[in-house]
C-alpha cells in the first residue's frame, strides 16, 4: 500500500512538474511573439513615419463623422443613413492626397447621377400601374447594371474611374429597388447623398489639411529613384566584369541589386500617375502636370534595366573568358558603363530637383557613343588570335550588345527628359565656374577619344 501511494504521489509531482513546464514554455513563445510583433512594428513605423500619420488621420476622421450619429439633432435630420459617413471615410479616405480625392469624387458624382435617375426610374414605373411597376424597375436594374458593366472594361474608365462606376450601380440598384417597398423614395435619396458627401468631405479635408500625402511628390521621386539604381549598378559592373571570377563575384553580396526594384515598379508607378492626376497644384506640380512623360521615363528606364538584369547574369557565368580576349574590351567596357552611369546620374538628379538637364549629361553620353562605336569596331576587326573558339567570343559579344543597348536606351531617356522639362516648368540649371572647366576637358576628351577611335578602325588588319 505504501508503495502504490508513493508510486501515485511521484506521478502526481510529474504531472505537475510537465504542466509548469509547459506553460512556461507557452508564457515564453508569446512573450517572444509579441516582441517580434512589436519589432515589425517598430520597423514599419521606422520605414515610413507618414504611416503612423495616415492611422492617426483616419481614426480622427471617423470620430468626426460619427458625431452625427451620437447627437440626437443630426440624428433626427439623417437617422440611420448617418452611419453612411462612417462607411464612406472608411472606404474612400486612402493613404495619398490624390487616392482619396478620386475616390470621393468618383462616389459623389456617381451617388448624385444615381440617386437621380433612381428616382425618376421609380417615377416612370408607377405611371404605369402597380402590376407593371416590378417589370419597369427589374428591367431598368438590368439595363443600367450591364451597361455600366459594359463600360468599365474600357481600359481609360477602368483606370480612372471604375469606382465611381462601381458606386453608381450599387446605389441606383437600392434606391430602384427599395422604391418598390417604401414611398419615401426621395427623402432616402436625399439621406444618403447627404451622408456620403459629409463623409467624402471630411476625409478630403482631414487629408488635405493635416500632413499631406501627395502621390505626386512620391511618383516624382520614384522615377528619380529608379534611374538613380540603374546608374549605380552600371558603374559597378564597368569595374567588376572580367575582373574576378564567377566565385568570387557570388561571395560578394554587397553588388547592387537595387535595379530589380525597377523591373516591378510598372504597376506602382501606373497607380500613382492616377492618383496625381486628381490632386491639386502644389509645390511645382501643377493640376495637369505631364505625368503622362513621366510613364514614358519609366519605361525607358525598365527596359534599361531589363538589359542590366541580363548583364547581371554575365557577372556570375560559369563561361570562363580568355585573358587574352578580356583584356581587350575591359577597359573600353568600363568606360562605356562610367559614363553611362555618369549621364544617368546627372539626368536622374535634374529630375529629382526639377532643372534643366545639364550639358554635362550630353557630353557623357556622347563619350558612351563613341566608346560604343569602339567596341563595334573592335569586334569587327577579328583581332582575336586562331586558337580562340568560338564560344568563348559569344558571351563578350553578348555583353557588348548589351551594353551597347543600354547607351541607346539611356540616350532616349535623356531625350525624354529634355521633352518633359519645359512641360513640367523645370528650372534653368546654374552652371559653375568649377563645372564649367570639367565640362571643358571632359568635351575635350572626347573629341582625342573620338579621334583615336577612328584611327584604330582604319588601321585594324583584316
């Protein structure tokens, strides 16, 4: 008896013992949760304080149009439809300035027409007798339910005003149909107009007035941005390929990256050209600023980089290339790509603080050009020794075509950017004595690199 007793207050002490344990071990994974969720959070806050901002603004917007609600004077003029303000703050106000006009506007202007020809449509079916009523007002949901479906796949209403669309045949559908049950048709229309502009209007204001989110300023800066990486990439590769070996180049993690950031930024500049086509002037945009030059921009630099992506490739190839063949376009391909970063860096800083582009990116690009005839010529020559195969030219002509694109595409750019300058009001760019003597040599340069260029190409054997 002993025994057994022993034996059950052991089992009893293990039991509770494991139970400690785990809830111990559970105490300690929440704490760990929560510190990791509190870590996240402190790092979203870091990333972009306009966040915390945005939270701060909506919930003060909410509590504004809410206010209707509690008071029993606004409460008695709207009744329920005042919760229509809270829906709409909630829906509309967005993280930008331009976001929450276009999404106000679009569901004002598309709750005004709807409610409208809600109305009449419930007017027109009781002209004809109540047995006909349900028929008119079905068939008139139907009508204006797949035509304006119809409408929204038109690529421009898709863009710019699908919500607004969206909104006009959710209210039209209520107002027709909650016509059928109720006579007061017309004050419920007027209750929700009333409702959502109150509420369409305190999310613009409260977003206009405190810290400002201007999708234009941010579009603006992406574009600069994004020129600003591919610049940065191209003046790393001139100096790292055929420099060291694939193993090497793997090891190295500090390489910029930073260029496939651009490859997947058509989506987000596309959006935000939308959205600063609702906003206002301010600072140097004006209302129709040419956002449409700056999606041409964007272009150009993706495709830069699309081309940079396949260079990427090259830097980490397991396709050895012969010293022999190496040493004659190493020097050449790091001059095309430093002046080819050089004249992006000027053009994405002449976007980045609105000026005139300077003349110093055209020198750039010119002395990119002529290194890039060099390298045809070059190529052309077929100055390789007998021995070399084949296959070991075809990857450095790969990267000299490459390359060679890459000087085209940023030459366009730079053209584009002189197109959007007057358009977008840029300012004259002030030249200094100092940038004035470096651009000075630098023409010079290029006109001894031009002509010991064309020297190289007429002397070259066959």
């Amino acid at each position: 008896m002993e025994i057994a007793q022993r034996n059950e207050q052991t089992d009893g002490a293990d039991q509770v013992s494991r139970a400690r344990c785990w809830f111990k071990g559970l105490a300690e994974k929440l704490m760990l949760k929560v510190l990791e969720i509190a870590s996240k959070t402190k790092k979203l806050g870091q990333e972009d304080p306009r966040r915390i901002i945005h939270s701060v603004k909506v919930g003060l917007a909410i509590t504004s149009v809410s206010l209707f609600y509690y008071f029993d004077a606004t409460y008695n003029g709207f009744g329920v439809s005042a919760m229509w303000a809270v829906m709409t703050v909630v829906v509309v106000f967005e993280f930008s300035v331009g976001a929450t006009l276009g999404k106000g506007i679009n569901r004002g202007i598309a709750t005004l027409l709807a409610g409208a020809l809600g109305v009449g449509a419930y007017r027109v079916a009781t002209s004809f007798g109540e047995k006909i009523e349900p028929i008119l007002l079905g068939f008139f949901v139907f009508l204006f339910g797949a035509v304006v479906t119809f409408v929204r796949f038109f690529p421009r209403m898709k863009a710019r005003y699908d919500y607004g669309l969206l909104i006009f045949i959710l209210t039209f559908s209520l107002i027709s149909v909650s016509a059928y049950r109720t006579d007061e048709v017309i004050q419920m229309a007027h209750q929700r107009l009333s409702t959502i502009l109150i509420g369409g209007a305190a999310a613009i204001i409260t977003s206009v007035a405190i810290c400002p989110v201007w999708a234009g300023d941010d579009f603006h800066s992406l574009v600069a941005s994004n020129l600003e990486k591919v610049a940065t990439f191209l003046k790393e590769f001139g100096s790292q390929y055929l420099k060291a070996s694939s193993a090497e180049l793997v090891v190295n993690k500090e390489f910029p990256q930073g260029y496939k950031s651009v490859i997947n930024s058509k989506a987000t500049e596309e959006s935000l050209a939308n959205f600063a086509k609702w906003e206002p002037r301010h600072g140097m945009f004006r209302y129709r600023h040419p956002w449409e030059k700056y999606l041409e921009v964007g272009n150009l630099t993706r495709q830069c980089a699309f081309r940079i992506d396949a260079l990427n490739g090259y830097l980490t190839s397991e396709i050895q290339v012969p010293q022999e063949i190496g040493a004659k376009i190493q020097e050449i391909c790091k001059k095309m790509t430093s002046e080819t970063s050089l004249a992006l860096k000027e053009v994405a800083l002449g976007m980045r603080t609105m000026t005139m582009p300077s003349s110093s990116a055209d020198s750039h690009i010119e002395n990119a050009r002529m290194e890039a005839k060099h390298l045809k010529s070059l190529l052309k020559t077929r100055s390789w020794p007998d021995s070399t195969d084949l296959l070991d030219i075809v990857p450095v002509a790969a990267v000299a075509s490459l390359l060679i694109d890459i000087v085209a595409c940023t030459e366009k750019i730079a053209d584009t950017v002189k197109e959007l300058a007057p358009l977008a009001h840029f300012k004259a760019a002030v030249v200094t004595a100092g940038q004035q003597k470096q651009l000075t040599r630098q023409q010079t340069h290029g006109r001894e690199e031009t002509h010991h260029i064309i020297t190289m190409g007429e002397s070259s054997p066959e």
